[in-house]
C-alpha cells in the first residue's frame, strides 16, 4: 500500500498540462481535507491515548514494586509523546486552501517525515522498554533482597563457575543485549506494522482517491 502510494506521486499522477474542471476539483479537495482531517483526528487521539497510558503504567509500576520500569518507561513514552506533538502542529499548518493535489502532496512529504522521525524513535524505544522492564524486575524487593541478587545466589548455588561481571552473570548480559539487538533492528518494521493497523484504512481511501484523479486525467 505505502509503495502504491509513493509511486503514483513519483510518476505524477496529476500533469501540469491537464486541467480538472472546477466542480470536480472542488468535490476532490473537500474529499482530500475529509481523509486528512480523519486522520489527524485519529492521530490526535493516540498521542492521548501515550500520555493516558504513561501515567497509568507509571501507578501500576509502583504499587507493584518496580517503580525504576514505571520511570524510565514514563519518560521514554514522554519523549514519542513530545517528538509526535510537533509533528502533529506541521499537520495541522498545511494548507487547505492548495489544490487537492497540493494538499495531498504536503500531507504525504509529512507522512514520510512522520515515519522517518518515528522509525529512529521506535528503534530505540523498543529496546529501552526492554531493558526497563529487565532493570525493575532486578531491583525489586524479594524478602528483604533486589530480585535479581536472589537469582544470581540460585544460579551460583547449581552453577558456581558462573562467570560473573559485576555480579551479574555474563550469559544473562549477552542474552539481554542480543534481545535488545533484535528489538533494535525490528523496531523500525514494527513501528511501520503497527502504523498500517492503526490508520491502514484511511490510507487505502487515501490510495482510492488518488487512483480516481489519475484516471480522471488519463
């Protein structure tokens, strides 16, 4: 779908030479700010929904014992929510007033600086999650003793050659940094994923309309 759409824009669906007559053009360009205004409205509404869930994840860490996850998680959700709140007022400065074609035009030079941005974002969101989750969990209070200290204790107990680097066992930091790895290298495929779940079918009317303008100046 993200490929249909970028190349009917490379081949220039709309030529310089070809005019549409004013009715249609009008129905096009109320057609174009209606799927545009959907989506901003959608878009608005996640950055919410980032912010809602930040702070209720933050209270729930707390209460169950790894509040360290809770902050860093809270922080690195502040940082998306900030980065997308800017982009957000770029969406809302494009010009209505432009031709249906310009407008879509702008809207999708904002959709790539949208994926561009939010690709290097989720790249090291994913691992930072990760890693907080592991972090929490290490500190949390077992019987008087952070959790991970007790588990290192079992572990030298049934394997007391254990090579360990600052207490913690080697192994458990390469298989941590391996998971980060791959939570690094995926997050950009992950965050295109869950963009196509969330608004893949304003695209696909997005896509229709454009096809239909195509056609209309074949």
């Amino acid at each position: 779908m993200e490929k249909s759409i970028e190349n009917i824009w490379k081949d220039g669906f709309l030529k310089s030479d070809k005019l549409i007559a004013p009715q249609i053009d009008n129905l096009y360009s109320q057609k174009s700010i209606h799927i545009i205004d959907k989506f901003t409205r959608m878009f608005r509404i996640n950055l919410n929904a980032i912010v809602a869930f930040a702070f209720v994840f933050l209270v729930i860490t707390y209460f169950v014992g790894i509040p360290i996850t809770g902050a860093i998680f809270f922080i690195a959700l502040m940082i998306l929510f900030a980065f997308n709140k800017k982009l957000l007022k770029g969406l809302e400065k494009l010009d209505k007033g432009d031709s249906s074609y310009e407008y879509l035009k702008s809207f999708n030079l904002w959709i790539k600086k949208h994926k561009e941005i939010n690709k290097k974002v989720y790249t090291l969101l994913y691992p930072i999650i990760f890693l907080a989750l592991i972090v929490g969990f290490w500190f949390k209070d077992a019987k008087g003793l952070p959790l991970g200290e007790r588990l290192v204790t079992k572990i030298l107990i049934g394997f007391p050659d254990t090579y360990l680097v600052y207490g913690i066992p080697l192994i458990g930091i390469v298989i941590v940094l391996f998971i980060m790895g791959l939570l690094a290298f995926f997050g950009g495929r992950l965050f295109q994923w869950d963009l196509n779940v969330i608004y893949g079918r304003v695209f696909k009317k997005l896509e229709l309309l454009m096809t239909d303008i195509e056609n209309l100046n074949d």
